[in-house]
C-alpha cells in the first residue's frame, strides 16, 4: 500500500513509521528497503482487500501521475461492499492500474463494482508481448493511428479485448498509450499520446470523445479490411450454380490485378441476361462490353467458337491491356464469363 492512517491523517511510508489500514484498521509498517519500492504492509497477516495487490514500481508510476487525494480512496456501493481503488476522481470515476494476472471474473467483478471504470495495464509483463509489440511497431505503419494486430502475437492483448470497459495497453513508451478494441475477430490497437491521455483522464467525461473518435478510426479501417475480405472470398470460393438465378441483369466485379510480367488472375463474371446467340447477335464493335468501379471494357472482337462457346476480346480503356473472355451458357441459362489478360498489346491477326 502507498498509504496508511498515522494518527488519522494519511501518510506514505517513511523509516520506522507506524500506522493503521485504512481498508481493515490493522497494524502496520512502513517497509523502506534499498530492493523494494516503499510500501505499506501488515504487522500480521490478515483478511485485507482481496482485490489489492503488491505494486511494482511500474504500478506506483502511474498513480503518482494523479493527485494524492485521489489514490487508494476506499469506495463503499449501495450493499455496503468496500473496496481501495487505485485511482478514484471526485466525480467518481474509476482507473484501476493492472500490472499482475487477473482472471475475466475478478475484471468483471470491479466493473460491475465501480460502474464507471478505465483500465490500464501493464502490455510489456510478459517479454513475448512486449517483443511482439515491438515488431508490430517496427513492421507495420498505422492507419490513421490504427494498428492491426489480429493473430500477431500479443497474448495480452486476447485476454483484455473481450472487456467491456475501456482497456489502455501500456508498453513502456515515453509517448504513446493504446486503447485497445475489438471488433468481431480483428482486434486493434489505437495509439494515443501519453501526455494527451493522462489530461483527459483528469477532466469529467474527458476520455469519451477521445474513446469515440478512436472507434471512428478502427471501424474505418475494419469496413476495409472486411471490404477486401469479402472481395477475395467473393472470387475464390467455389460458386454453387444451383444458387444462380436468371434474374435482371447483374455483374459480379472485381479489381484486376496485373503484375510486372503481365501475371493475372482468373476472374469469372456472371451475367444474368439472354441467351448466348441472342447475346452474339446484338454484339457490335466500339461497345463498352463491362465495366467496374475502377476499369472500362470496350469490345475489339468476337467470333463463335461452336454453339456454346463465344470468343471475346476487349480492351481495357481505363488502364490498357487487353483481355480474352470465353462466354457459354450455364445449364440454368445464365452466361458465364471467364475473363483472362492476354498482354498489353495485342495482334489482332494472332489465332
């Protein structure tokens, strides 16, 4: 404990001071070796604040960042259940300072407890956490402050995303502090500045505009990530064409991604229209064959392979590059398109 009661005033430890418990009135002594940060400690051993833990220097740090009135103050709720809190405001608001282990059932014991509550914990306990961090920060640059790090390593990180109050991640750095937020699978970390986080912690209702816009931040980055997973997903699994119905006309796009070597990939549109003579039949040269939010298509030439299948070939007046699509009838009669780049240039007298 960083308090006790010497003659019912508040004192920290100093050489061979004695004092009381706040929390349980027991006897006790100031501790003020050269190894151990001064503390508190009960003369005997007796049943104090379950909740309370020894603090490492890391832990007095950040309560010595708020003011003396404001530390270790014992909160009572409406049942008559006590308990020190590590940072308690006059307008009682909480920040409780985690630095040990905790199990999610204790986590949600002082959140239903305090109510109005922030975490922050210690990130860099564990080496491996702070080791992975430290990749991250070096590997990956934010977006917009925003860091994804989804399965990359920070175990802490698993633990403390499911809370339901705000989570700060501390990882020893002068600078910055990280709001930690999860959203379905993806987890984020949001960097603030330090100095920045600590002001408004201070001031009544400071941190939820600065919670707010840190949501704002993530959820733009997630509907991207989740933009271009739908993407992929849409154009590389299997497609069960007893799903496809001839309805109105609808295209299936994507981006077309071509390489320095002119790699392409495989991409397959649907059309749901008439049939394939029909479809060859009102075909004319110059036409703007398809299009995507980012390419334009224009018709070079075509001929029918046989009565299934029709040969296309379009130029992509957007960005260049020719492609070749292959068109037939599916057995429900919606036309397939499978698309594939031939080059950047292309000889209209090749087979």
């Amino acid at each position: 404990m960083l308090y006790a009661l010497v003659e019912n005033t508040r004192r920290k430890p100093s050489p061979n001071l004695r004092g009381h418990c706040p929390y349980c009135n027991s006897e006790m002594v100031s501790k003020c070796g050269k190894i151990n940060i001064w503390h508190w400690a009960h003369k005997t051993k007796v049943e104090c604040d379950s909740w309370h833990e020894n603090e490492t220097q890391w832990h007095r740090d950040w309560k010595n960042l708020y003011p003396e009135s404001w530390q270790e103050v014992i909160h009572f709720d409406d049942h008559g259940e006590k308990h020190i809190s590590d940072i308690k405001r006059p307008d009682g608001f909480f920040i409780e300072i985690q630095h040990s282990p905790i199990t999610k059932e204790e986590v949600d014991s002082r959140n239903s407890f305090y109510k109005n509550i922030a975490w922050i914990v210690n990130g860099s306990r564990l080496e491996r956490d702070q080791t992975s961090f430290e990749f991250i920060l070096n590997t990956y640059s934010p977006v917009d402050g925003v860091f994804d790090i989804t399965n990359k390593g920070i175990d802490i990180s698993k633990k403390w995303a499911d809370v339901a109050k705000p989570v700060f991640l501390d990882f020893n750095q002068s600078e910055f502090i990280y709001y930690l937020f999860k959203k379905n699978s993806k987890t984020f970390l949001f960097q603030i500045l330090k100095n920045t986080f600590i002001e408004k912690s201070k001031i009544k209702g400071g941190l939820s505009p600065l919670i707010k816009y840190a949501h704002r931040k993530i959820l733009k980055l997630y509907n991207s990530i989740e933009e271009q997973r739908v993407k992929r997903e849409y154009f590389y699994k299997p497609v069960d064409q007893k799903s496809i119905k001839k309805d109105p006309p609808v295209v299936w796009t994507s981006d077309f991604r071509v390489g320095q070597r002119g790699y392409h990939v495989p991409l397959k549109l649907y059309f749901f229209n008439e049939d394939l003579e029909t479809y060859y039949n009102n075909l004319k040269i110059g036409q703007v064959f398809a299009s995507t939010t980012f390419h334009k298509f224009m018709l070079e030439e075509y001929r029918l392979i046989n009565s299934e299948k029709l040969r296309v070939v379009v130029k992509n007046i957007s960005l260049g590059g020719f492609w070749e699509i292959i068109i037939y009838e599916l057995e429900n009669g919606a036309l397939m398109h499978d698309f594939k780049m031939l080059s950047l240039s292309y000889n209209k007298k090749r087979p």
